[in-house]
C-alpha cells in the first residue's frame, strides 16, 4: 500500500510541476508552435530515477495541452510522444549511460510534433524544417537543461526518491 501511495505522489507531483512550468513558459510564447522551449520537457529525465515519472509526465503534458488551448490532435498526439519519450527514457537508463536519458524524448518529439505542427494547425513550414526547429529546442530543453537536472538530482535521488520503510 505505502508503496502505491509513493507512486502516485511522485508521479502528481511531477505532473504539477510539468504543468507549472509548461503554463509559465506559455505566458512568454515559448511553448508551442515551430519552435518551442518547454523547459517542462527537461523532467523527461526522471524515469531515469522513477517509473512514477512516466504517468506523472504523460498526465502534466495531456493537462498543459488542455489548459494552454491547444488542438485536440496535439494534446492527443504530443502528449503521447512525451509518453513514448518516458517510457523510452526508463527503459534505456536501465542498460545504458545517464548521459543517454535525454534521447527518447527529443526523438520522439522531434519525429511526432512537426506533423502535429502540419497538420492540426496548419502550419505552411515543411515537415524537415519543422523537425529541425522542434529538434532544437527539445535537445535545449531535454538534452541541456535535462542533463543538469538529472546531475543535480543523482547526489540526493534517495532522498527525493525513497520509499519509506
């Protein structure tokens, strides 16, 4: 039981925080269109740490999508790349280099958001423009600044991430 309730903390608790940092990041225009800073995105590290990460991200990004207005397709569809980044970052940390943790996310944005970006808003940027530009700032958001979350988190993770025994 104690551990469910861990599970559902962590990962609420990273869903606010998605959804904080996502709507304070909107106020300035940096959250969606061609390119897009979401300094949320650098959370996408933290199934390194915790599976709990991977609903708590899925559930910020599908609540930051509703309340920023966004298309129904991209709330659909950009919250599940954020999802498949999640599950693939918790799945590669577990065989392969910290430093590797950012690549999931950024790929699967980078592949999914431009046809979002096309076809659900109708953007008149090509496709391979737009997967260089959604492909910048995911690898700003998710690959810098998730990098040093993850190096600032890694000295106190059994403090933030522990179950009480």
């Amino acid at each position: 039981m104690k551990n469910k309730v861990f599970f559902i903390t962590h990962a609420a608790v990273i869903a606010a925080l998605y959804t904080v940092l996502t709507v304070f990041v909107a106020a300035f225009d940096l959250a969606s269109g061609a390119i897009q800073i979401r300094i949320s995105e650098a959370l996408t590290v933290l199934p390194y740490f915790t599976p709990a990460a991977i609903p708590g991200l899925f559930i910020g990004c599908l609540l930051s999508n509703l309340i920023t207005g966004a298309a129904i397709w991209d709330v659909i569809f950009g919250s599940l790349a954020t999802l498949i980044g999640a599950v693939g970052t918790y799945y590669l940390s577990r065989n392969v280099s910290k430093w590797l943790a950012p690549v999931p996310p950024i790929l699967a944005n980078t592949l999914i958001i431009p046809f979002v970006l096309t076809y659900a808003y109708g953007l008149p940027d090509g496709i391979p423009f737009l997967m260089l530009t959604v492909g910048a700032g995911e690898v700003l958001s998710c690959g810098v600044l998730g990098l040093l979350l993850l190096n600032a988190v890694e000295p106190v993770k059994k403090h933030i991430f522990a179950k009480e025994s």
